[in-house]
C-alpha cells in the first residue's frame, strides 16, 4: 500500500493524512486531510491585547433592594416565612442570652485583670490579662472580650485596636490580642525561659 506524500508546513499548521471511518460501511473508505493548529502567538504589544479574564470594567446589574423584597422566590422571603435571623421575633432575647453566657463564662473561669493566662491552650500564648469588657472597634463583635499582653510578640496588636488604646504603649508590637473567655485558660503560668532548655546540654 502506497503512503502518502508528507504534507509541508502552512504558517502555524500542519496537515496530517488520517484514515477516517465512514459510519455505514465495513472499513476505512478514504484518506482525509486534517488540519491541527499547534500554537497560536499574539504578536501585539501587551497593551494591546484584549484582557477577556478582567470583569472589573464590566457593568453588572445589581437589582434595587426594594424590588428584591418584592420578591417570593427569594432567599429574603423564605427568612421572613421561616423567621430566622432578624425576621426572628426571639431574636433579641437569644442575643441577651448569648451575652448573659459570655460574662457568666467570664466569671466561671475566674477571668479578672493581672491574672496569669494562657490563650487557646497553647503553652506558646502566654501573658497577662490586661482588660475584661466591651470592645466595640472589632466589627460585630458584642459581647465580652478579653485583652492579653502577650509575653512574646505572637498576638495581633500593641493593646489597641482602631485607634482606641485598651493598655500597654505603642513600642509593644504584636504582644496583645483580644479572644473570647472560652479561650482564655487563667492559672499559673510563668513566663516561658527560652534558655530552660539549654541548661540539658
């Protein structure tokens, strides 16, 4: 059987013969000719090219709050009908509740300020409570909050959060951090000796 001749290259193609099978009969019928794009180049400059990944510039509806409340087939409109979150008619009494537990925890694990702690358990966080109450700077956070000056610089801030100083001074970086009672574990907890170790050498 005769072999086709090579076929050239055209630009950024080739042609390749195949055998195709046509689809009512016993057997190759015919050889076909294919063409495969391998790669294709943009040779614009870069601020020439379209970016078709980039839906920043792009005008996106966004429907009108009022017209959305209209709406029955909304997930707003199974809240209402189900009375969850704030359609919820309980809601504030679970809320006080909530809060009620938090400064119950606050009292149950002997939090107070200058007491010993360490933060989530973690042998690491140790340091001393510097503040026990509201912290309104940290975005829907209600409730009772815990302030620790850290021993190590391994917290989040200096003792203050959005400008409003709770303790400590500024020279303080990353020694404070602000958690929930149920992470905080009072005791006597030393500062750590990061020489202790040396001594079984």
């Amino acid at each position: 059987m005769n072999s086709p001749p090579p076929w050239p290259k055209l630009g950024g193609c080739c042609r390749f013969p195949v055998r195709v099978w046509a689809p009512f009969s016993n057997g190759p019928t015919k050889t076909d000719l294919v063409l495969v794009v391998r790669q294709v180049q943009d040779r614009r400059p870069p601020g020439a090219r379209l970016n078709l990944n980039d839906a920043s510039g792009v005008d996106k509806y966004v429907m009108p709050e009022e017209e959305y409340e209209k709406k029955s087939d909304s997930v707003l409109a199974w809240k209402k009908a189900q009375k969850l979150g704030r359609f919820d008619p309980d809601a504030p009494r679970h809320e006080q509740a909530r809060l009620e537990a938090l400064e119950c925890d606050v009292r149950q694990r002997g939090i107070a300020v200058d007491k010993r702690c360490r933060v989530g358990g973690d042998d690491t966080r140790r340091g001393i409570v510097r503040y026990v109450g509201q912290v309104p700077e940290i975005p829907s956070g209600k409730g009772v909050w815990v302030g620790v000056e850290l021993d190590e610089p391994v917290g989040k801030n200096d003792g203050s959060i959005a400008g409003t100083r709770y303790w400590g001074q500024p020279a303080h970086l990353k020694h404070g951090v602000f958690v929930r009672p149920e992470r905080i574990d009072v005791g006597d907890f030393p500062p750590m000796d990061d020489l202790e170790d040396m001594e079984e050498i």
